[in-house]
C-alpha cells in the first residue's frame, strides 16, 4: 500500500480547523450590550448591578490593565432554537481573548440579575448555556470583565511595567470580540472531541503498530462519508463510522492513570492577590457547573486561604461547594492554608500552615486532607515528612521537581525519608503537568515517563487549566470518558486524590526510599529575590512566637486579669501564612504583590508589637526595674530561656587598639582583626586559639557577581554567575564608635550607583561578631554576596531548616552534588572539621553557598557566602531597588549547639521594659539540645498549654521538661493537638515530663491546667 499518511493527517487538520469547528454552533444572533465600568478596583456585584449601564459598541477597544467592565448582556432567543434532540442554546462571550494563554490575560464572571454567579467567561471557556439563566427565552444577564494584562508576555521574560498598576499605562489592551447568542450543535460537538482523542492517541503511537493505522483509516472513512458542506447533518454518520476504533479496550496492562480536576491558583503570582479571589469565584463556579452535569466529575482543592476567601466575598458560591463537597465531587486536598514554599518557611509556620489548613477543612466541611499537596513549590525541605505525619497525613504530592535541569529522580512512587527518618508515602505525576488537558500526547508520556513498571501500575493526573485558574473543561472531562478503557492509551478513571493513594498505597508495598531534601534544581534564586518580602517573614516569624509566649504566660499567671487574643493571633497567623505562598515569600512576583506583602508586614509588626508590649506590661506591672524579656530558648544575659529578669552585666568590657593598618577589637572571648579597609583579616577564638580566617585572606568580603540567568530572571541564578565577580575590598572611609555594649568599626563602600555601610560590632561576653550591612541598591541585574573564607576542612556544610537541619557536601564529586551550588539555610550555616567548626548566622537571608578549595600550604579553606541582594528585572523590573539592612554574624569555635543558640540571638533582639515584678518562664527544658519552639494556649479555648519542642542537634537527646505552673496532667499530642502517641516522651509526676527523643524528632505537648 502506498504511504499517504501525511496527507491524510493534513487533510484532517484542515477538515476540523475549516469545517467542524465553525460548525459547533450554527445559528449565531449578536445580544444587545450596555456597559459601566469601575472607576478603580473592583466592586462587589450587589453594587456594579446598581449602576446605570450605557450602550456599548460592540467589538470596541476596552480595558487598560487591571480595570474592570460590566457588561450587561440582552436579547430573546428564537423559538425554534434547541428544539431538537442534538441542540441546545448557549451564549458565547469572547472579551478579546487570546486563546493561547488561559488564565493570563482578561478574563469574566458571568451574573445573574439576583448577584449570583452563573460562571467564568474565559479564553477556552466562553460559553453559559441558556438553561443557567433559567426560565424562558429571554437573555439578560452580567459579565464582569476583568482586564488583567498578559505580564508573561510570551515567556520572553523583558521586563515590563504592567506588573504595577502605577505604571500599567491608560491605553485599551484588548477589543471585544463575538458576543451571541448561539446554537450549540452537540453532535457535532461530541464528533470533535472523538477526533480530538482519537488524533492525539495516534499520533503517539509507533508506527509499527496496527492500532494507528487502524485510527487513521477509521478517521479518513469519518471525512470520506461526511459532506463538507452539511456538517450538521452528517456528524452523526461521522460518528458511527469511529464507533468501532472508540471502543476497542485498552491493554490488560495498560497503565492506570487516575485523573482528578484541578485548578492549581497561584495565591497571587503575576496578578495581585485581590485578582486572585476572582479567579478563585471563576474557577470554582465553572467547577460547580461542571458537576451539575456530569456526576463522575471530581475537582481536588488544596488551599484552605481560596475557600476562606469564598466564604467571606462569595457566600452564596460557597454555599454551592459546600453542597458539591458533601456530595463527595468538590474534594479539598492539601491540608495547608496556602501552598507555600517549603524552602524558606520556619518550623513553626510549617507546622501552622497545616494547622490553620486542616482546621479549616475539618470545621467548614468535616473533610480530614490525607494528602500533602504541593504541585508547584520550588523544591522541598526534609523536614516536610515528619511535619505531615505529625499534622496527620499520610501522602505527599509533588510535580515540581520534574523541572530539574541536570537530575532525573529515580522514581516517581517512593517513600520519602525525613531529617528524623519519618517516612511518607510519595507520588511524584509522571505527566510531568499540573496543568494537563488529558490530550494523548499527555497520556503516553505519563505511561512511558513512568519509571516504577513492574512494581506499581498506576500515577495520578491533575487535569485543568491552572496557573491562573480556569480548572477542567467539558471537553477535558469528555477526553476522560472516552480514554477510560481505549485500545492504545493508558486506562483513565476520574476520582480523588485519596483513591489514587489508597490504591497505590496498597499494591505497592515496597517501595524505594529517598532520604533528605528534594532540592529543585531551578529557582535557586527565590532564596534572595525581593528582601524586604524575606525580611517581613523573618520578622512576623519571630514576633509571633513572641506574642505567643508572653501572652500564654499572661494568661496563666494573671488569670481572669488577662484574656488572651486567640482570634487576633490566629488572624495574623493567617496573613503571615498566606505571604508564604510560593510565589510570594520567594520574591517571584510582580511589584505590586511585594508592594502589598510588605505593607502586611508592616501592620503584622504593629498589630505584634503592641499585643506583646499589653501582655508583658500587664505581667511585670508598673515599675522602674528594668527586664529583659527573653523569649529565646536558651539563657541571655543570665536571663532564663522563655522568662523575664534583669540582665547581668559581662564581667569584661570590649579592648579596642587602632593600629597603623587596622583594628584589633577584643572581648576575651573572641579577638577580631580589621585591616584598614574593614576586611576581616583574624577571628581568633580564645577557648581554641585558632584563628577561623584562612591565611592570606580576608572575611566580611562583600562580592558583586554579575546575575543574568538564561531565563526566569526572579527566580533563577545559574552556575556561570560566578565567573564574573567584582571583590569590594576598598572603603570610602573607616570609622570607631563606642557604644554602650561595646565596640563598633563602621565600614563605608560604594560600587556602581549603590552606597554601602557596615557596621562591625562585639558587644561585651559575646561569642560572635555582628555585621550589618545597609545597602542604597542600585543595581541591576547584580548579584551582592557577603564571603568568609575559612580554615577548616570541611567535607559537608550544615544548614537550618525547619526543626533541625540538613547536610549538604562542600564538594561536586557527582551531578547532584554540583547542582546544589546554592543553596537554603534559615537562621544559621555551619562548617565543622573534627573538633572545631564555625557558624554564620543571619536576620534574614535565605540563600548561601559553601565552597572549597585546598591551598599550597595544604590547609583547605571553606568559603561560606551569603546572599544579601539580588536586582532581577523581571516580572518586577525595580525588584530591590532601595534601601536595605542585611546583618550576619559569624562565630568562631562553634559546634552546632553554639550554632542553633546564634540563631535565635540574631532574630530575637534584646526587648527590655520597664516593670515591677520579674517572670518566671512558664516551664524549663533541662537540655538546651531539645528546643522549645512554641509556647501558646491550646486552639479548642480549655486555656491548656500547648508546647512545640524538637532535638535540634541531630543526636539522641533526654531531658526533662518542667511545668512552672499549676498543672495537673501532660499528654502528647499531634499538631491539631489531638492526643497522639510520641516515642520517646513519659509523663511523671508534677507533672514533670521525660524526654527522650531521637534525632530532629519534633513533639507537641498538651499541659493541662
């Protein structure tokens, strides 16, 4: 037989691009239009319906980014429309869409005259059926058209000024287009998509197969017997004639994809957060209409902020889901409050995201999330494991990690091993999409990418527009239905998250193990970008844990006097929360995101300062003594861990000798040597006597690298940026001050348009050397890092994270290695050789490097970087421009104890007040290597205590933990403190409560008072 397959093929595009098409509504009559359009950002609908609407030219120019219009949509239907039994009558919007990219663009919510929502109006979703109208012939109803710029801008990644409403610009950027009312041929539209599932299937099967050549000449009777010019009453002819290739069953051993709808919505990204909330109403009525429709249909929702929003700006919408949920199609998943980033969140907040998420879920729908769910975070921390198991999941979900640039994981279901050696079942879609269509191009590569054959069988598939919200389709759900069970393709079932990992769980038993992090190999510049945002988090952090624990201890010690503010925290809560998202908390947005996380900062610090300042107030009285406050976990200042004294004054004041060529200052702990550039030339520790600067070389080197990642500029750094470096190591000026601590050399610079200032500062009895570093940054694309070369052979660095922290080798001796060229550390790095190690910490910096290298004299110096700034121009091309302070301190002769308690001194500052009566901690821990994190009144309002606690060192550690208040009875308890086993943990008398707890294990305790 002669080979005509390519003509056959093309001559099947063009049947369906030229013919079916056009040919899915018929009959089309233009609806009457009136508009008002909002005079600045957007209006509830009860109050745009109120509005007087004017004629509205059909098909004019419209929209300056992010303003919004109000259609009203009028017209009569014709009697004999939709009478038969393969028509029926929809209207169909077009706003000027481009129909390339759904969800980044403008975009509609269709109203009724009651202020009800109806649907979404979007690119590849633009049509209502006459029935959601209800009742008669009669068309009359809203579009609320949204104007959102295409800020992606065809991934070119040039910077644009549409990310800021200031510099958006006046001008119209779109035209309506098509606005009808039209009759919608079904046959011809069910005709569509069997070509569209049979084409796509084809397409991606060999070419020695029967089965395609079987598909393209059933597809090529399909144009032989229909008449081009009577589409509609030759479909159904057309139909039959794939009847017989539509329904031959799919393989015995055909993989098994479960597919569940989904519309991963960025929190906010390249639009605001309040143009999240509707897309969030878009999506999820177009998902509610979608159920109403097909009963098979499931929709996975993983974020308890979107749900929260519904509820408050969407109640009769949220009514709707909540129906959808009970019914078992309107699934939440997740269990998170936002999908956050997992990289740069503390402890405590990673905990509170599920808290706050589950909570959620369970009091609004009485629905349990088994299932962490986390498409899209840019790479996960190793702690994540035993945070889920302790907030009482089961299941991990992740498709990021399949944008690694050099490493392939190995498996795609796995058992995930945490820094405490929890494990947690993990699926890693082998669709490599969380945004898929179910086109057969996206059902074969998730069969043959698929790399755990022969010991599971099945993976999952989100499917729907996502990104910018849209969700699933009819015609997604039509693709499903008819891959079900189809000779050639992957068997696909619609249901939920839970039955994929049920089913999953159970035939896969023995599973492969991956121990540690999943580090994304992207993106590694979301450890930098945006500081003010990084520095907010840091801040409110540590704020919270602060009003926390001095509010839980106004409350016990005062009784009935105070009340505690658990609404007003959990509100906080929730706001730091939802700036964690990952497109926020890592600096990827447009400006106008960071423009307004930093003003929520702003009000979290105020809103904190003032409840911390009423409770301590209320627990030391009126008083001229002055207290420090120390929330820290460990002792400051003879103060103890979680109380409030006064402070010892050190025994030792700071020396400081000015030389020819620099400064020595010297507290008897540590002795720091600046050359007359400000360098830091030896950092001796007295109880070692060795000096951590290695020979030759100077510390408190700031480094200007040259920053221009091939593409995605906010959150990519590539490997190359560090061949082109500019050392800052001449000052404009060199300055001493005293100050009431001790010494300070104040160091000047200037590099490009930027001014730099650092200040050096020992303090009296301290261990470390503080610098902060104030920035007027100028820059563009310019990376700024702060280097300490070191004198110590260190073969793996260690670095904060989430209750511990995890290790990464200094060397490359293998491509995983080498892609880990930056990396993320919270409070502290630490490099260590047998016996002696040095610890960075900071105030808020997230992204570092170590690297090594051995000298002529055979020493090894370890160079230890922090990241202090970064100037990508896209999507926020002003990104850093501004005023910052970045401190680090660095302390010489540091084990990883020293380390964890630098930590907290950097991000707890000194707090003194005024008083009468000292405070004593409400409970004390006996080993300093078990860390209370959290101190707070329990969620369900008993006025218990709830205590976070972990082993920070990495090592079996006991202790015991002391109750300082009237207390009759200790139990464990999970993160939703719910009574829960915990190895290692006996209550005693006192209650006094033993602890022994293995490496990095995290336990939550319930003291009842």
């Amino acid at each position: 037989m002669h080979d005509d397959r390519r003509i056959t093929e093309q001559r099947l595009d063009r049947f369906v691009r030229e013919r079916i098409l056009p040919a899915i509504y018929g009959r089309a009559i233009p609806l009457q239009l009136s508009s008002w359009d909002a005079p600045g950002e957007p209006v509830p609908a009860a109050e745009a319906l109120r509005q007087v609407f004017t004629p509205q030219e059909p098909g004019a120019a419209w929209g300056k980014a992010w303003s919004t219009k109000w259609l009203r949509l009028q017209g009569e239907v014709p009697q004999d429309w939709g009478m038969t039994d393969s028509t029926t009558v929809e209207i169909i919007v077009d706003l000027g869409f481009n129909s390339d990219v759904p969800g980044f663009q403008c975009e509609g919510t269709a109203w009724r005259s009651d202020g009800s929502i109806i649907k979404a109006i979007s690119p590849r979703n633009f049509h209502v059926p006459l029935k959601l109208l209800g009742g008669g012939h009669s068309v009359d109803f809203y579009v609320e058209a949204a104007a959102n710029p295409d800020v992606a801008q065809g991934w070119s990644f040039a910077p644009t000024p549409l990310g800021d409403k200031a510099t958006s610009g006046e001008e119209p950027r779109y035209r309506l287009g098509r606005i009808a009312i039209a009759e919608l041929n079904e046959t011809v539209w069910e005709l569509n998509q069997d070509i569209w599932t049979l084409s796509g299937l084809m397409h991606e099967l060999p070419m020695d197969m029967p089965r395609r050549h079987e598909i393209l000449r059933a597809l090529e009777r399909m144009l032989d017997i229909m008449d081009p010019d009577d589409i509609a009453g030759t479909a159904a002819a057309g139909r039959a004639e794939l009847t017989h290739v539509l329904s031959r069953p799919a393989y015995a051993s055909a993989h098994e994809l479960l597919a569940t709808g989904h519309a991963h919505i960025d929190s906010a990204w390249l639009w605001p957060v309040r143009e999240t909330i509707r897309k969030c109403a878009r999506t999820f009525s177009n998902v509610v209409a979608l159920m109403d429709e097909d009963p098979d249909f499931v929709f996975s929702c993983s974020s308890a902020q979107q749900m929260a929003w519904m509820k408050e700006f969407f109640p009769e919408l949220f009514v709707r889901i909540r129906e959808k949920v009970k019914a078992g199609q309107f699934v939440p998943v997740g269990g998170m409050w936002v999908e956050s980033d997992t990289n740069m969140p503390g402890g405590e907040a990673m905990a509170r995201q599920f808290v706050e998420g589950k909570s959620f879920f369970l009091n609004e729908f009485d629905i349990e999330c088994q299932e962490a769910w986390l498409p899209d975070s840019f790479g996960y921390s190793g702690a994540i494991p035993q945070i889920v198991k302790e907030a009482g999941s089961r299941w991990f979900l992740t498709q990021k990690i399949s944008w690694n640039k050099v490493n392939r994981m190995p498996h795609h279901t796995f058992a995930w091993e945490g820094i405490d050696g929890t494990r947690l079942f993990t699926h890693f879609p082998p669709v490599d999409t969380y945004n898929a269509e179910l086109h057969g191009r996206e059902l074969a590569h998730a069969q043959r990418n698929y790399r755990d054959h022969g010991r599971g069988t099945m993976s999952l598939v989100p499917f729907g527009y996502g990104d910018g919200g849209g969700g699933p389709t009819r015609e997604m759900v039509a693709a499903a239905h008819r891959t079900a069970d189809l000779e050639g393709s992957p068997k696909v079932r619609m249901g939920t998250a839970r039955d994929f990992f049920t089913k999953a769980e159970a035939e896969y038993s023995n599973l492969p193990v991956w121990v540690g992090e999943m580090y994304l190999e992207m993106h590694r510049g979301t450890y930098t970008s945006q500081a003010k945002t990084k520095r907010g988090n840091r801040r409110s952090e540590h704020l919270l844990r602060e009003a926390e624990l001095w509010c839980a201890t106004a409350a016990v010690r005062l009784g009935p006097a105070y009340s505690y503010p658990a609404d007003e925290l959990k509100r906080l809560w929730r706001l730091v929360l939802l700036q964690q998202f990952h497109d926020i908390l890592p600096g990827s947005s447009i400006a106008w995101v960071h423009e307004d996380a930093e003003r929520n900062y702003e009000a979290i610090a105020r809103n904190l300062e003032d409840i911390i300042n009423q409770a301590a107030q209320a627990l030391v009285g009126e008083g001229d003594q002055q207290f420090l406050l120390n929330a820290a976990p460990h002792q400051r200042n003879g103060v103890p861990a979680l109380g409030a004294a006064q402070a010892t004054t050190p025994d030792s004041s700071v020396q400081l000798d000015e030389l020819e060529d620099g400064y020595v200052l010297d507290n008897g702990i540590i002795r720091a040597v600046l050359n007359q550039d400000g360098l830091l030339t030896s950092l001796i520790d007295y109880a070692s006597g060795r000096d951590a600067i290695a020979p030759g070389q100077a510390g408190n080197l700031l480094e200007l690298f040259r920053d221009t990642p091939n593409e995605w500029d906010a959150w990519d750094i590539e490997e190359f940026y560090r061949r082109n470096v500019t050392p800052l190591t001449q000052a404009d000026g060199v300055d001493v001050e005293r100050s009431p601590a001790g010494v300070v050399v104040v160091v000047k610079r200037k590099v490009g348009a930027s001014t730099i200032t650092q200040r050096l500062t020992l303090d009296a009895g301290a261990a470390s050397l503080g610098i902060a570093t104030t920035v007027d940054w100028q820059e563009r694309e310019k990376m700024l890092k702060i280097a300490f070369p070191l004198d110590v052979r260190a073969d793996r660095s260690a670095s904060e994270t989430q209750f511990g922290h995890v290790f990464r080798p200094t060397h490359t001796n293998t491509s995983w290695e080498a892609a880990k060229f930056e990396i993320c550390a919270h409070r502290w790095i630490h490099v260590a050789e047998p016996g002696y190690g040095v610890a960075v910490s900071n105030s808020s910096s997230y992204g570092h490097d170590v690297t090594r290298a051995v000298r002529a004299d055979g020493g090894t110096t370890t160079t230890v970087r922090t990241s202090l700034l970064r100037s990508a121009r896209f999507p926020d091309p002003e990104a850093d421009r501004g005023s910052h302070t970045l401190e680090v301190s660095i302390r010489p002769g540091a084990a990883i104890a020293d380390a964890v308690e630098e930590g907290y001194r950097t991000n707890l500052k000194p707090r003194f007040i005024s008083g009468e009566t000292p405070v004593e901690p409400l409970l004390s821990v006996s080993n300093p290597a078990i860390v209370v994190e959290a101190v707070k009144l329990a969620e369900d309002g008993s006025g218990d205590v709830i205590v976070r606690l972990y082993e920070s060192l990495g090592e079996r550690s006991t202790g015991f933990l002391t109750a300082n208040f009237e207390c009759s009875d200790a139990s464990a308890t999970d993160l939703l403190e719910r009574p829960s086993e915990a190895p290692g943990v006996a209550v005693e008398e006192g209650p006094v409560v033993k602890l022994v707890l293995r490496p990095f294990q995290l336990v939550t305790l319930r003291l009842i008072r």
